[in-house]
C-alpha cells in the first residue's frame, strides 16, 4: 500500500471535543444526477499489488452497477498531478472520485471544498469531510490469519517479515503476524526488516535472503511489490503475500491477506446514490467483515487440520474476536493493553513498539 | 557484410562504364555556419508538428476515432482556463529545475544531484517553518533564502571533491541524492512527523508560510518567481560577464585555464547557483503545491530538471519554453487517459515522441540534409 490512512490523534481529539463543541448535524450528501464513478490511481494498474487490487475492485463494480468507470493511471502523490486528473474527471462528468494514495490526502480535501457535488473517498487518504471519505482497511486481521498459516508450514517456528516502515500500519501487521503464529506454535518469532520504501524490489529481494541466511524459513510481508515470494520460492522457502493473491507470482505463497475494495465500495455507492451517505468526520477503517482485507488461503503446503483452525479464527473475526485484547506487554516490559479491554483505534495508528517475539532493530 | 565487401571489387570495376558509386544521388550531411533565430523556432516549431503528427498517427492505430482528437480532446484541454492553471502551477518548479540544469551544464559541472539539492531546499524550508523563526511577515523569504543556502551546503560536498579530488560529479551527485533521501525519511519517520496525527509528513506550513495564489484558480506566486528566476539566469549566463567567462570554460576548459581564466571558481560558482535553485525548487513545491515536506515532492524533478536544461541547450529563455512543453504534455497525457482510456504507458511513448522530436530539431539546426547528384 501507500502509506496510512484514517484516524489520527488529532482526529481523536476531535471525536472527544465534539461534545464541547456540540453535535456537527451534517446533511447526508446529495448526488446531482447518476452516479458517475472514477478511479484516480497511484500506480500502474498491473502493478502486481495496491494499485492492481483497486483497479480489480473497479471492474467488478463496474460490472455491479453495469456502468463503464474510466480511470487515470500514473498519478504520483503530488498536488500538481493530482489535481489536473480529478478537474479533466470531473469534467467529463464524473460525481464520484475514488483515490488510492496517502498522498491524496491534502489535494483531495481542498478538491473536496471545491466540489462540494462531488462525492470522494480515499483508500490510505487521511482526511475527510462533508463529501470526502478515507478508508483503511485492519489488515492486521487477515495479517493475522496468514502468520496463522505462516507458523503451520514452518519447520524452525522462525518467521521473517519484510516492512516498508516502522510506523503504526506495518508495525500492526508485524505484531498480528506474529499472535497468529503463536496459535499455532507458542514459541514462534517475527524477524521483521525494514526496506524503508513501498517499492523496492532489489533490497526486498536483499532482505529475503537475509533473512533465510538466518534460518528462517517462512517470509510475511507489507511491501508493495511480490518480490519477497518470488525469492522465497527461489530459496525453497515459504512466503505470505499481502495487497492481491500473490500466488500468481510464486508457489511458495501459501497465505495472502488481500484487498477487497469492492465489498466496501458497492454498499457506499450504493449509498451515495440513496441520498443517506454521511462520511465519518474521523475516516472508515474497514474490517474484514466490512470490506477492508480478506485472505486468500492455503496453499498445499499447510495441512489440514491448520486450514481449519485459520478458517475458524477467520469466522471469530467476521463475529467480532479482536485480536490486540489485553492484557497485551511489549517486548519492553511496558504494558500496552490492560487485561480485559481492546486496544483503540488511536493507539493502532500510533503503535510503535513490537510484541516480546518479534525481533526488529 | 557481404556487400560492403563487393562495393570496392565493382567500383573497380566500374570505370570502365563511367558509373561510380559516388555519382548516384545521395543524401550528404553538411555541417551549418550558423542558422538565424528566427529560423532555429521554425525549425523547433516544424520538429514539434511532425511529433505530433506521429503521435496522432499512434493514437488513431491504437484506436482512438481522429476526429474526435481535435474537436473535442484539443478544444477541450486547450480551451478551459482551469487546464491552463494546471500547467502553470506544474510549470513553475519545472522551469526552476530546468534553470539549475541549466546553470550547472554550461559550467560542464553534471549535477545530477538535483533532487537531493531540491530535498536540502525544503528541509531548510521547514526548519524555518517548523520553529516559526523570523516575523511573519518575512517568514517567505526567510524560508526561500535558507532553502537555497541549504541546498548549496549539500552542493559543497561534491564540488569541492570534484575540484579538490577530481571526484566524478556525476557519481558523487547521483549518489548524495539517495543519502538526502534517507536523511528525509528520518525526519518525517522520526522528529519531524506530523505532530497531530503522527503521519511522516511534516506538519502543515502555517498561512504566512505559504505562497500565495495570484487569483487564477490555483496558481500561486511561485509562477512569478521562476519567470524572475530566468530573467535573472539570462543576465547571468548571457549578459554578464561571469555567463561569458562560463561560455569559455565550456568550450575548452584547458584553453579557458592557459589564458588565466580562474576555472575552478567559475565551475564551483556555477555548481552552487544551480544547487541553490535547485533548493528554491523544494521550497516552492512544498510551499506552494503541497503546503508541506512530504514524502515524493521532488519525484521526478531531476531528471526533469536534466531534460529541459538539454533541451533548451543551457538557455534560460528556452528552459521556460520547454518547461512549459513538459507541463503542457503532463496534463495532456492526463488528458487522453481520461478521454480515451488508453493506458499510461501509451501517454508514455507519445511524450517520448514529442520530446525526440524536439530534441532531432538541434540536429537539424547543426546540419543540412543536402541532396547530393
């Protein structure tokens, strides 16, 4: 993916204030005439993975609602190209915009004030108003299941992991991987490396090898690209993907936590065109029932009896299980979730510290 | 093969009949004296036709109707003032870029570190608005002049191995680029993020740190200062006396030493003017467009910089020229993707037509295609 999304401490703070300040009694959204949807994406859409997955979600809502929905390609995170693509859609009478980018996020709430007719929703964006909606999806749920899967094909119980960066979105998923893996083999680790980039596939690659240098022998990832499967099929070892199915790319991807934009994006519309669209002033952060992340599991590799128990614990996520319940310590010693209580959305986005077992600089 | 080596057996041969190779019309290059300006833009202008033309060949085998090209993707995207805002706004930091090439070419000093410099420039930038330093009223300047001394800072390094160790600047420049890049992700993963949400992007730039628009949609001051920024880069390069000296280094600079130019202070003066534009170019893309430091501001706008500064041949007056041909190509490329779907790799190619084609014009302008009989 690119980057974060929804909810922020300062939005928190927003959400806290509100009843000083008293109730915002916003209007549902109108829509003038029909629907109109267009896809602003960051990358190429053949990307193999963020971008691919959004333009994928397009087809089929293109097919859902039987309407042809044009896309721009190519747009990097910046205002000055940003800006041009959505003013030529909306042009051509476009009334929905669908972003894809963290980067989005400012150009898309000034483009928002503009066109107050204009419906937006940004997958990864981070702000949101009266007609503008940023969504994220809790990866750490189908992150989760695939560290479940990860742990059941390891023969040493020691997992890798290759992030982007260290901030709250790829350290959530790093320490779901790892809860994951501890229901199936309580003495597992994450050995997490960071390539400090979405899109690098030579140091992922570089990473990859590190790691299996070490002895592990399953590679997770949150990167943008399917390198780390590739290589670890090349190295005999296996992978989890994350973004789209990745075993396209490689057999060695046995689990893959994968975007399903289009079982959020369906209802919204669907909403916005019934007139009772109301963006929530502090983002959508989709769960696996709601349209964010599903998995796509298990390859051959994982036996029977492990494909059941993910299955399960997927089920105890669609029925509300939370996975980050106290009582929760990092690797530190601090305490980060009391026993009894979940953590909150705040501290997912801030989170910055790593459970005892994952092993990262 | 074979029948390069037949040629010289049948003109041997050939005298005999009077017919020699050399006798049958063909097509020689003869180098110019020196082609008017007026001719130069005419020649350009047919180069930029005939790019075109080749483009829209391209596009109606792709299956885009003709017709509809120019009656409705032309009138529309060179018709609506909001398009043309568009270009202007991506526009400015382009020309700037291009100027820094520009500025750095003509001392043959090969700064490719453009980015890294353009990185520096918003770093000093934000230091300026992240501290609130100076009264608000002076805060712009104060965040431009810092933009263009940090960016000279990271300049140093280079330039003096270069001139000190006869380090390649291509490789020192190149290679600094991915450390300033590294050095900004520690700043927005790290002290820097933004306060309020922790996101790595610094925190937003207060009203008095902003550029301000000039009333056309979108379009903010920085358009005027880069038009100043050339102006001032023609006195420079063409007028002054420093821009001849500079002509001298360029054409030979063993020659320029022998005759007691002071090369090394000409070639470092030039390698810092261009890194401080190059500093100016972060802070007017994070001051004016992004209203912040983010993360991929200065994406691109090297090797930008490096093709406008080729194209218009180290001249200031033409960096504007064809800074403003990459833009217009930008949003035209945005254009035909929303018109006709095609995809952006295709948006690609006819960029690449189009700028060739005006980079084949410098051939043509050099040398004359004569028939020979």
């Amino acid at each position: 993916m690119r980057s974060p999304a929804a909810i922020s401490a300062g939005a928190l703070a927003a959400v806290l204030l509100a009843p000083l300040t008293g109730p915002a009694t916003a209007e549902p959204f109108q829509l003038d005439g029909d629907p109109a949807p267009a896809f602003v994406i960051f990358s190429q859409v053949n990307d193999g993975g963020w971008s691919q997955a959004l333009d994928e979600a397009r087809q089929r809502v293109e097919d859902h609602f039987g309407l042809r929905i044009p896309y721009v390609e190519n747009v990097p995170e910046s205002a000055s190209a940003i800006r041009p693509a959505v003013e030529l859609l909306i042009d051509r009478g476009a009334n929905i915009i669908v972003g894809s980018a963290f980067g989005y996020s400012d150009t898309f709430l000034e483009l928002a004030e503009e066109y107050p007719n204009v419906a937006f929703m940004n997958p990864a964006g981070t702000t949101n108003a009266a007609n503008l909606q940023s969504i994220y999806g809790r990866t750490y749920q189908s992150q989760y299941l695939c560290g479940m899967a990860a742990a059941a094909v390891s023969e040493t119980g020691r997992l890798g992991f290759v992030g982007a960066n260290p901030f709250g979105l790829v350290n959530w998923t790093i320490n779901a991987y790892l809860l994951g893996a501890r229901q199936i083999n309580p003495d597992a680790t994450v050995t997490a490396v960071f390539t400090g980039a979405w899109n690098d596939p030579v140091r992922e690659r570089e990473a990859v090898i590190a790691l299996a240098e070490q002895g592990i022998d399953v590679i997770g990832q949150h990167v943008d690209t399917p390198t780390p499967p590739i290589v670890a099929g090349e190295l005999g070892i296996y992978a989890t993907g994350h973004h789209r199915d990745l075993s396209e790319f490689s057999d060695a991807t046995q689990c893959s936590s994968v975007w399903v934009w289009d079982r959020y994006l369906i209802p919204e519309i669907e909403s916005i065109v019934a007139g009772t669209w109301e963006p929530s002033p502090w983002g959508a952060f989709a769960s696996i029932a709601e349209g964010g992340t599903d998995i796509v599991c298990c390859g051959d590799a994982v036996p029977e009896e492990a494909v059941a128990r993910i299955m399960e614990e997927r089920q105890a996520l669609l029925d509300g299980k939370q996975i980050y319940a106290g009582p929760l310590v990092d690797r530190d010693g601090v305490e980060r979730v009391a026993a009894g209580e979940v953590i909150g959305d705040g501290d997912l986005w801030g989170m910055d510290w790593f459970l005892p077992g994952v092993i990262a600089q | 093969m074979t029948e390069a080596q037949d040629l010289p057996g049948r003109a041997a041969a050939a005298p005999a009949t009077g017919r020699r190779r050399g006798r049958w019309p063909h097509l020689a290059l003869e180098v110019r004296q020196h082609m008017p300006g007026p001719q130069q833009a005419l020649m350009l202008g047919a180069s930029l036709v005939a790019g075109i033309a080749i483009s829209t060949l391209v596009l109606v085998a792709a299956g885009v109707p003709a017709g509809n090209l120019l009656d409705e993707f032309v009138i529309s995207i060179f018709t609506r003032p909001r398009n043309l805002a568009n270009v202007l706004v991506y526009t400015a930091p382009l020309v700037i870029v291009g100027l820094a090439a520009a500025v750095a070419f003509r001392a043959r000093f090969w700064n490719i570190g453009i980015e890294g410099q353009m990185i520096f420039g918003a770093i000093g930038a934000t230091l300026i608005a992240n501290h609130d330093i100076g009264p608000e009223g002076a805060r712009l300047y104060l965040m431009a002049a810092t933009a263009a001394f940090a960016g000279m800072v990271w300049m140093l390094v280079p330039a003096l191995l270069k001139l000190r160790l006869e380090v390649n600047e291509i490789i020192s420049t190149l290679l600094l680029n991915y450390v300033a890049f590294n050095f900004l992700l520690f700043l927005l993963y790290g002290p820097w993020k933004d306060p309020q949400s922790a996101f790595p992007h610094s925190k937003m730039y207060d009203a008095a740190e902003r550029l301000t628009r000039i009333g056309f949609f979108n379009v903010d001051t920085s358009i005027y200062l880069a038009f100043a920024l050339a102006v001032g880069c023609f006195l420079l390069l063409v007028v002054s006396r420093f821009g001849f000296l500079l002509n001298f280094v360029h054409a030979n600079p063993k020659m320029a030493r022998a005759m007691g130019v002071r090369v090394a202070v000409l070639v470092l003066s030039a390698a810092l003017v261009s890194a401080a534009l190059a500093g100016v170019a972060g802070f007017v893309i994070s001051a004016g467009i992004d209203n912040r430091m983010t993360q991929s501001f200065f994406v691109g706008y090297g090797f930008s910089g490096i093709l406008i500064g080729f194209l218009a041949r180290n001249n200031p007056v033409l960096v504007v020229f064809f800074a403003a041909l990459i833009a217009v190509l930008m949003v035209a490329g945005q254009g035909l993707q929303v018109f006709y779907q095609i995809p952006s790799s295709m948006v690609l190619l006819i960029q690449a037509i189009i700028v060739i084609c005006a980079a084949a014009s410098e051939f043509l302008i050099r040398y004359r295609l004569r028939l020979v009989r």
